[in-house]
C-alpha cells in the first residue's frame, strides 16, 4: 500500500459583514482554507486542514511512495519540517483520516478512546458591549451551551471586567465562564506588549471573584516563570498552549507546572500521533487537555476526536459568534456543518477516518490554487 499523490488547494470564502476578530486588529473580509488531501493506490481519500503548507512541495518526495499507515515515521518526517520549514500537520490529519479509512474505524475508537462525545462551550470571537455580550450569552445558554469564554482585550481593563459582570449576572451561577486574555501571541501588525505579571495578578484576582472557571493565555507564550507563579498565586485555572509550536515547550511547561488546561491544537502543532501522548501524560498529571479549535470545520473534528479519546477535556471550544462567526462559515467546506446536541454535547461520527464529507461545488466556487503532487 502505497501514496500516489497528495493535492493543496487554498479557497477563499467572502465575508460580509466582516469577522472583527477580538485578538485582530484588522477585521477579516474573507476566511482562507487550505485543504490538503493525500490518495492511496487503491483509490482512497483522507483530508485535511489547517496551515497553508508553505513550502511542502520541496518535501512531498519523503511522503510519496510511503505507506499511509505508518504513522509514527510520518509525524517524525513531519516533526523535522516543522524545524525547517513550515507547520505541515494538515498532512498528518490527512494521513490519519486515510487510515481510518483503510481500517474501517473512527479516528476516536483508533486513539483507544472510551468515550465519543465532549461537552461544547461557546467561544466568542467579537468584542461587544457588557449588555450585548451578555445578550449573546443568553442566547448561548438557549442554544444548549453549559460553558461560554469571553474576551478580554479592550482599551480599558475596566471595560473587560464590566463585560464579565454582566455575563455573570445574565446567566447565573451554573453555567461556566472561561476568560480568554489573549496575551500569548500577536499577529504580526499587532506590536503592543504582553501583560505583566503584575496586570495578569490584578486580573486573575477580579476573575476569581466571578468564579471564572479558567482564565487562558494570561501572559507571554513563553513565560513559564511567570504562568507558574500566577498559577500559584490565584484559585482560578491557568489555560494555555494554543500557540506553543513544539512538543518539547509542552513539556517544558508540564516540568515547570505552568498550566491547568492544555490548549495545543492538533492542527498547528505535533498532529494527532504526537498530542496522543501529550494529552496522556497530561491526563496522568490530573490536568485537562482540550484543544484549541479556532478554524475551520476540519480541525474541529479533528480537535474532537482527539479530545474524546484522551479524555479530559471539561468542555471543548466551539467557536459561535454570530453573526460574525456562524457555523455556516466556519464549516463552508462541508457538506454538514457541525453541531451540538440539544444538551450541549458534540459528538464524533462513527464513520472511518474524520467522518466528514466535503462540499466539491462550493470547494469548487472558492478555489483560489491548488497543486497536485506526485
């Protein structure tokens, strides 16, 4: 059994009105999407998604040729790339999804998960007003949300901290509120300073006064000195990890207790064979693992099968904004787009691989490129 080839294609979808991103200060007026789909010599298809796989085709030959299956030595070629060029796990997502296929079997019931579902919460992506945000909370709970996340980010921390008053109030004791600082990266035009650890302190405890369930990305990716003392300094649960780009970072900061949470999303670092491992080890360290899953439909699923089959995750991030951020966009390359339950549970297909079917006539009528590799 052998790979034949592998294609990327980039699509484009519109967007209007605009997603005015809270970490981006520059609205976003189309959502790109890269696929990138691998064939095996008897016909099969396993897809995809997640970073533009820049600079791929000098390292496709390492790929073709190669069995699907083995997929230890598939995320070490990867692993290396990574070094040297970009983040290329969308081919790995791909690769597991083909051997689903192969085997017959869900990815979930592939990592030796006991479990099929994971309860969602509702993470928003705009900032609003405290009476609108709390309006939108309100209509999350409706939806079946148990757990929200909002975020922080305004001009004033004082503005943050009525919007989360007012969350608080609207929906009660019961339902969870996560708060998300977003002080771990910056994109690239965005030039202003990460908190201190004197400001994440100064928030950490507001937070606890609200009973925030946790608080995520309080400092600098790479603070481990500081996320460790916040850690110990406050009741609230330390959430991070999205933007960490090793493995070995992950467990630098499991050695040096900085989180609570774990956030690595199996789409832009260490793929599913290699945050397997993370999310057990997390799980033995009586820590949550439960991935970041700001994209598209593809690394949701891909994120949910993964979380499901380690098993900790309290609730897993579902980005639900609307109408800035509707399902209905984010799962464009879809023929379905992903749900929850009337409980608030997602839960994974039992079909082989990801379990997801694509949308070819609206793939179709958002290309922008594509390349066939062989």
């Amino acid at each position: 059994m052998k790979i034949t080839r592998i294609e990327i294609a980039h699509h484009r979808l519109p967007l209007d009105p605009p997603f005015p991103a809270s970490w981006d200060p520059q609205p976003r007026r189309a959502f790109g999407v890269t696929l990138v789909r691998v064939f095996d010599d008897e016909g099969r298809m396993g897809v995809g998604s997640g970073d533009a796989m820049h600079g791929f085709q000098e390292y496709a030959h390492l790929f073709l040729g190669q069995d699907p299956r083995h997929l230890e030595r598939h995320a070490a070629v990867l692993d290396n790339i990574n070094f040297h060029a970009a983040r290329c796990w969308p081919l790995e997502i791909a690769l597991w999804d083909l051997v689903g296929q192969i085997e017959e079997k869900a990815l979930w019931r592939m990592l030796g998960g006991a479990s099929d579902r994971v309860a969602a919460y509702a993470s928003f992506g705009v900032h609003r007003t405290p009476a609108e945000t709390a309006e939108m909370a309100l209509r999350a709970v409706a939806q079946g949300f148990k757990a929200l996340k909002v975020r922080f980010g305004r001009a004033h921390i004082e503005e943050d901290f009525a919007v989360l008053a007012a969350v608080r109030q609207a929906v009660g004791d019961e339902i969870a509120i996560m708060v998300d600082c977003n002080q771990g990266w910056r994109m690239p035009w965005d030039t202003r300073a990460p908190w201190t650890y004197a400001q994440a302190l100064e928030v950490a405890q507001e937070l606890a006064r609200w009973n925030v369930y946790w608080m995520e990305e309080p400092l600098h990716r790479g603070d481990y000195a500081g996320m460790a003392r916040l850690r110990g300094a406050t009741r609230v649960r330390i959430a991070g990890g999205e933007g960490t780009r090793e493995m070995h970072e992950f467990y630098t900061l499991l050695e040096r207790e900085c989180l609570d949470v774990y956030q690595p999303d199996v789409v832009w670092t260490g793929g599913m064979t290699q945050l397997a491992r993370l999310g057990a080890t997390v799980k033995a360290a009586n820590l949550f693992f439960t991935p970041h899953t700001w994209g598209n439909g593809l690394g949701l699923m891909a994120n949910l099968h993964l979380a499901a089959a380690v098993g900790t995750a309290p609730f897993l991030e579902f980005p639900w904004d609307p109408p800035f951020w509707t399902t209905s966009r984010r799962d464009f390359p879809l023929t379905q787009t992903i749900e929850i339950d009337a409980e608030g549970w997602l839960t994974c297909p039992d079909a082989p691989g990801l379990g997801l079917v694509l949308d070819e006539e609206r793939l179709a009528a958002t290309l922008v490129s594509a390349i066939t590799l062989t």
